[in-house]
C-alpha cells in the first residue's frame, strides 16, 4: 500500500553512531507488515482495531487508521490519551476501576467514541457512576473467557446477565462481547480442538444474547498469533492484534510470521569476551525484558537477527551473555549486535524512544509516546 | 541515624486515591535500610560505593552519600550524569565502548572523579584515546572474575597484564580491581566453600599486583546479598551494593533481609474475578517485570507484603494472576493490593516516578530520575 515516512530527522546517522542499548525498527518491514495484516482483515471482511501496546506510538497508530483501521485498542489510560489524537473510535480492552482513573478517562475528548470491556457487575456499576457524573456516553463489550482463564465471564448465562445490567444502566450501552483467544497459535495442530470449540461456545452465545434482545453488534477476537485465523469463526466482525507491527521471535517460531517479517530489534554492543564460549552484549534485561518463549519451545531471551542460532542465554540487568556453542562466529569487544527480542510489546515499554532505519541507515527517531502511566 | 525526608509534596493523598500500577516505598524502612548498611561498613572500616542502579534516584543517593558512601557506582551514561549532581566520585562499573558513549561520558562534569571498570585491552584502548581527546584522567578498575562468569579476565596473570597496560595509556591510571560476587548468596551454607576461594583467588591477585608494582588502591566486591560477607574477606576496600535500600522478594527468600524489611511494592487493582481460584490485578508484566527467584526456589513472580501466601503465578503484560489456592482469602474487584516483587531493580526501571509512603499515608512523589538512556 504505502511505505511508513516518519520524519527524517536523523538521515545521516548510520547504526554505528548510536550508543547503546537502543530499538530499531527496520521500516521497509514495518511498512509490509501493516500492509499484510489490513490486507487480511479488507478480504475477510473484518474490521481491524489494533491493539497499540505494541508500538504506544500514534504515528504508527496514524498509519493503521489510515489502512481502515476502524478504531484503535488500549490498555491503559496513557494509551488512551495519546491515541485519542489520532482516532475518535477507543475501545479500552480493560476494565476500568478507581476513582482517579475512571475521573481521568471520563475526561476525554468529547468526540471520542468510548467503549470498555469488562467482566464483572462492580465494574459495570463503577463506570456506570463515572459515566453519569461526566455525562458521557459509554459502550460497554462483556468480556468472556473463550479458554484463556485469564479474565472473563465464565458461561454464556453470565455475559446474558452482564449485557442485561448494562443496557439498564444508562448512559451505558451493550455493544456486543469480546474475547481474547491468546491460547490459540498459528501452526500446532491440536489447536484446531480449540478453534473449534471456539466456534461452539461463540456461536451458543451470540444466539442466547440474540434470543434476548441483545444480539451484539461487536464480537471481537484479538491476538497476532489468532486473528489470522478469525475468519474461519462465525460471528467474529473485529480483531484487536497488536505484535503484527513489528513481530518477535515467538511470532516467527510459532509459524504467525516470518524471520524476515520481524521488524524490531535492540541494537548491543559487545562489551566483553573474557569468559570462554561466551560473549556478552550491553542488553540485559532492562534493555531485552525476561520473557520465554510463548507457546513454542525455545531456549534464551532473543536472538541475533542475522545468525538466529545465537542466543541470549543468560542475563542480568544490564549484561547478556550470547551463547556461541552453536556457531563458529567470534565476536570482538566493541561489535555490534541486533538481537530479536522473545516478546516485542515489554520491550518497546522499556524504551522512551525508536529509532527507525533501513540497513544500517537510520533514518528517523520517534517517541513512545503512550509508554508510562503519567497523565 | 536520620530520618528519609523527601519534599512533602503528597501528603493529602491516601493510597486509595492513587491510579494503579504504580510503585510505592515505605520511607520507614528506606531510612532503616540505607542506616544499616552504612552502619555495617562503618562498623567494618569498608568504603561503601552504593550502585545506584536499584532505585536510579539523586535524592536517595544524597541520603546514601550522607551517610558516609565514599561515592557512587552506576551502569549507564544516564546514571552517571544525574548522580554528578549528588557526588564528585563515580565508578562506572561497566566498559565504555562506542564512539558516542565515550564522548557523552568525557563530557561529565571535571570536578567528578571518573572510574571505569573493565575486562578488555580494546576497552583499555578506546577509554584511553577518548580520555586523551578530552583531557581528562580517569581511573580503571579491572574487572575479576571470582566465580560468576558473567565478566572478568580469568586469572591473575591476565589481570597483571591488563593493569600494565592500563599504567602505560596515561591519562588513565590503575586504581585496583572489581569483582561481582552475584553467585554468592547469604544463608547457603554450601557457598561457604564459594568465599574461601574468593579469599584465596583475592589473596593470590593481591600479592601478584603488589610483587608487580601495581598494589591495589581499591579492592571493590559487591551485590547486597555478597555485601554483609565482605568483611570476612582479607583484602576488599569497599563494597557496592544497591539492592540493599528496597530489597525485593529474593532478597528476603535468601536471608539478606527480613520481609519487614521490603521497603518497595507495587500498588496494584484485583480488576476480575470471574475465573474461578484466582483474582486478576492490574500489574502485568509491564509493572512487575518477569523475574524469577533468584538462587532460592520460589514460584510465581511476586507476593502480597501482607500475605506473603498469596503469589502472583502468572502474567500477561498488565494482567497479574493472583493464586488463591493457599488462601482462605477472597478479594474482591476493586480491592487494592501490595506486591512485593522478585527483583526490585527491574520494576523500578519500568517507573517514572515513586510514590514515598507510610502506612495508607502518601507523603511524597519523586522521579525515577536516572531511568532509560537519554542524554
């Protein structure tokens, strides 16, 4: 479609002039794979409302609007407020609760189309209250647990009596369920037992809240790894990935992207080889965060993006070791290094800005401007 | 000794009118933390060089520097240049690699005493030739490995010959050597054999040094856990722990401290409990970091300071389970909970400011000044 232009302020600098630990994002692949995912979502007729944990940034939210995305996904009240610069159309995946947080989220812009997913009658009651002071309207999806056991109501009698209390709730309204299928990945095959039970238990539902007089108009599905299977559930008309922008290592080995779709990597130095079999990088875990891989084998915290066979098997907090049993590659202090991180979201958290390149170009700085929780 | 007096800027506030997550510290115990520390190396004639990693504060490190530290330690560019705000002798306990990095650094303040440690004849190099450019002395301190293998040359010689360098690149000088005693751990009863060859590899070194000419000035060890055993070992000057003003979870798991002792937590929200056996709060990943327990068993990645019972088992990034099974105790949604958490010095690295509480009372908000990479 189109290629993602940040601003070009940083043009002359190449990789070897940054310090760090920093985050790069390599933009000829950012730009493929916001293609790919609205691509997907066009042809099926799904509607698209990224999650923007991922990026936190609106100028990547702006290039997601700007593919159709219909509305934009956030977690936190910082997200919201950023990305209500951006797109009138927030749904806030998470329920919304304490006195200052829900007086912070009731404040903003009044254009801004406001729904919240939530799970239980305390949460309905609260926002409810907050809503009716601020005089706002807000649309409410029940969240039910499809077989994550994470959050969520847990029968479809429950999310009846959920829907019920809200649409007697004004200046509430039900606008339909969501649901987060996080346990279901792209490639393992006995996970075809969970999509299809996914279909059951979604299908009974939408048909209890339908026979009601609640049939949701939003049944939203969500994650990286599943909304590329979305399509094949009946009754699904959203999906909420966020990972898709720039992907992880757990993206690649689970089957939902390629190696060459991963679009985000921490630029390390090598700052010692004095330990034998092993060299050590300036990204620790304050640089790489300590996720394992997710649902997929795989040993270590990342991985070298051009020698994937390189892991980061140990950390501290500001040290990793690469483990370099499996390759005849000996690094000299100073070398730099891009790793690919497990899980790309905790790490964009761990960064105020990215730097975006093409090769060892950098061709561009940008904010995380959603990161924190300050207002 | 005196008591932790932050600016009052909060003190109307309670805990209920905080938004959550966020990190709190109980300024009680800072104050009996950063007291017996200083008091212990007074106590011992160590110097005490506090790492400033943990809490990445100036305010605190000025408690930590009134108290009688000699100086401070840091890891990052950032640290180094709010701390020259606190103190005129820092230790940069990490080799300086990288063009921009070792530009950056020269320009600290000249009246700051700089330190670096470092395990590398190309790190020698590249410290000597910016030191050079910017006419500026800066002391080396060559880093050991007495066990850990993480860094440190490997054995006395290597030390010897890096020290010789190091005395023949002026404008640098050798001030002595460093070691990180991360794999000793306090109560284990195995790892007494672990300090008797650190007494004798220290005692070896020592001598070897001295023969050579380059007697050790400072002999620096390390880590909160490793620093009440420093004493025991003929030779070590100083010490540089960090943990020691919060602790966290593992600390109090190996017997470095009491639970009483855990001056930080992350204040958190229960926001579902529809699934049944658990209850979900607000502090994910993104708020508690994903650390293990480190060198004591323990499972889950953080428990409640006021029941300690009650661990959280599993994490999505701003989704903490919390496991009910050994627990008679029920929240309910809405209900605040604290969290000590496994490994403070990563969750402080997630916040940009700390609440300075006692009891449910807010008295104070301070940045987490050193946090991230900007210059």
């Amino acid at each position: 479609m189109r290629a993602f232009r940040p601003d070009l302020t940083d043009r002359s600098r190449q990789l070897q002039d940054l310090e760090t630990p920093c985050a790069l994002v390599d933009l000829d692949r950012l730009s493929t794979n916001l293609d790919a995912m609205a691509s997907y979502t066009i042809l099926h007729g799904l509607a698209l409302r990224p999650h923007v944990k991922t990026h936190k940034s609106p100028r990547i939210a702006a290039e997601q609007v700007q593919r159709g995305a219909v509305g934009l996904t956030c977690a936190t009240p910082r997200e919201l407020e950023v990305m209500a610069e951006v797109s009138n159309d927030l749904l806030l995946a998470y329920p919304l609760l304490g006195a200052a947080k829900l007086a912070r989220v009731m404040q903003l812009p009044r254009e801004v189309r406001l729904t919240v997913g939530l799970d239980s009658m305390i949460a309905v009651d609260a926002l409810a209250t907050a809503a009716r002071a601020a005089d706002r309207d807000v649309r409410v999806l029940i969240e039910v647990d499809m077989g994550m056991h994470r959050v969520g109501v847990q029968s479809a009698e429950e999310a009846l009596a959920l829907a019920m209390l809200v649409r007697a709730s004004a200046p509430l309204s039900f606008g339909g369920i969501m649901f987060y299928p996080g346990h279901i990945r792209e490639h393992v095959d006995e996970q075809h037992g969970a999509l299809d039970r996914l279909r059951d238990d979604l299908g009974h539902l939408i048909t209890l809240l339908g026979d009601a007089g609640l049939p949701p108009t939003i049944v939203s599905g969500g994650s990286t790894p599943a909304a590329w299977r979305m399509h094949e559930v009946k009754g699904v008309t959203e999906v909420r990935p966020g990972t898709y922008v720039y992907n992880d290592r757990t993206t690649a080995a689970i089957g939902a992207c390629g190696w060459d779709d991963c679009a985000f990597t921490v630029l390390g130095t090598v700052v010692s080889t004095a330990v034998p079999g092993q060299a050590v990088v300036d990204c620790g875990s304050k640089a790489l965060g300590r996720e394992p891989m997710r649902g997929t084998p795989g040993e270590g915290f990342g991985a070298l993006l051009d020698r994937p066979e390189v892991v980061v098997s140990r950390m501290s907090e500001e040290h990793g070791i690469l483990d370099l049993s499996a390759t005849d590659w000996r690094p000299r202090v100073g070398d730099q290094v891009r790793i690919v991180p497990n899980h790309v979201c905790v790490v964009v958290h761990l960064n105020d800005t990215i730097h975006g390149v093409r090769g060892d170009q950098v061709e561009s700085l940008w904010p995380v401007a959603a990161r924190g929780r300050a207002p």
